[in-house]
C-alpha cells in the first residue's frame, strides 16, 4: 500500500514556508480568503520562477503537497521535501505512485499544488497538463487559480537565480471553481473538454491579478 504523504509534515514545511518568504522578500496575498476552509482542495499555480512553489506554501492559509518532479529531489533535499509532504512525481512515465498519493491527499481532505504547464516557464497557464483535469474530475475537488507575480521579474543582486531580496512578491488566489461538467464521466473526451475549461477560468484569474496589481 502506498504511504500518503504526510499532512503534518505539509504544516511544518508551511511554517518553515512563512519564515523564509516572509524573511527573504515581502509577498503581498490577495483573496486568500477564497480557499474553502477545510476540503479537499487543488491549487493550480502560475510558474515561472523556482520560488513560485515555496512561495505558495508559506502564504496560503493551509499547508499544501505538491506535485514536484523527481529531479528536484537531489541529495538532502530528497529526504526534506518528502519530510514536509511533498509528493515525488516522474513526469516521464505514468508515475502510479505519485498519482496514487496526490489523489490520497485529495481524499484525506487536503490541498494538492499543481504547476499545470508542467514545467517553468512564461507562468501564463499558456500550455496546459492534463494531468490537472485529471485528478479535478477524478476527485471533485475544486479548483482554485493562483497566480504569482513578480518572481522572475529580474535576478537578484546577491544570487542571480533569486529574486531580489526584500521585493515585492504578489499572490493572488482566485475563486474556486469546478472542472468537471457535472457528469462524472472520466473519458479522454471528458478531460480534454476540461482541460478547455480550466485555461479559460486560468487565463482570466491571470488577467485579472495582473489587472489588480499592475503588473
């Protein structure tokens, strides 16, 4: 049996989140208040910066697993993402455990991160995973958008693979919304039609927090 992972490991590696982002830059959250208090929950993230994630973790309002792909997990990093519940995913393959344990989250009633472009890039939600729709439909959590602004705007001084220390760092959580039409069905059809769905409710929360914080 696959061991899920482990949800007070997610708030400790919440609470290392908060020093660290809160310590290093100053993230500004809008509409954190949208996330359902308690329920299964799927964040789907812009990404377009290493700290995106990390970022995430430490200003949303509960502690989050997230899909990272297993090349992340290098020397003590291994050990300490899997300590702080983050799930190991093969994006090269049908990766059964990760899927196994990202839906075991799910049904335990916690929040799964998902960077649904699957790997960085511009963070405008522009190409979109099924992987997504996927475990949305799978699990009828809903979805909520967020987006992170300002993490790749230009390299820090000090380590040119940061952001500038102290800058300012804007996250914006939508409103949830469900991916699925109602129906239950779990066809390739099925997906693709919610895959559709989910960039244009992405799409628009992006345009929107761009709108909302000038950038």
């Amino acid at each position: 049996m696959t061991e899920l992972p482990s949800a007070r490991g997610a708030e400790v590696g919440r609470r290392i989140g908060v020093g660290l982002m809160y310590g290093l830059w100053k993230p500004r959250v809008l509409g954190a208040w949208r996330v359902p208090a308690s329920g299964p929950v799927i964040f789907a993230v812009n990404h377009s910066h290493n700290i995106d994630g990390p970022m995430v973790m430490g200003v949303a309002p509960r502690p989050t697993h997230f899909l990272i792909k297993k090349e992340a997990f290098i020397g003590p990093l291994d050990p300490f993402l899997l300590g702080i519940g983050q799930v190991k995913v093969d994006r090269d393959t049908t990766d059964r455990t990760a899927i196994t344990q990202a839906l075991g989250v799910l049904a335990d009633g916690g929040v799964l991160g998902i960077f649904p472009e699957g790997t960085r890039g511009e963070g405008d939600f522009a190409s979109l995973r099924a992987g997504l729709a996927y475990f949305a439909v799978r699990s009828d959590a809903p979805i909520v958008p967020v987006a992170v602004l300002g993490s790749s705007e230009k390299p820090g001084r000090l380590i040119k693979a940061l952001p500038p220390l102290r800058s300012r760092v804007d996250v914006v959580f939508g409103e949830p919304f469900e991916a699925g039409d109602g129906s239950g069905r779990r066809t390739r059809k099925a997906l693709d039609e919610a895959t559709g769905r989910i960039q244009k409710q992405l799409a628009a929360h992006l345009e929107n927090a761009r709108r909302l914080t000038g950038r």
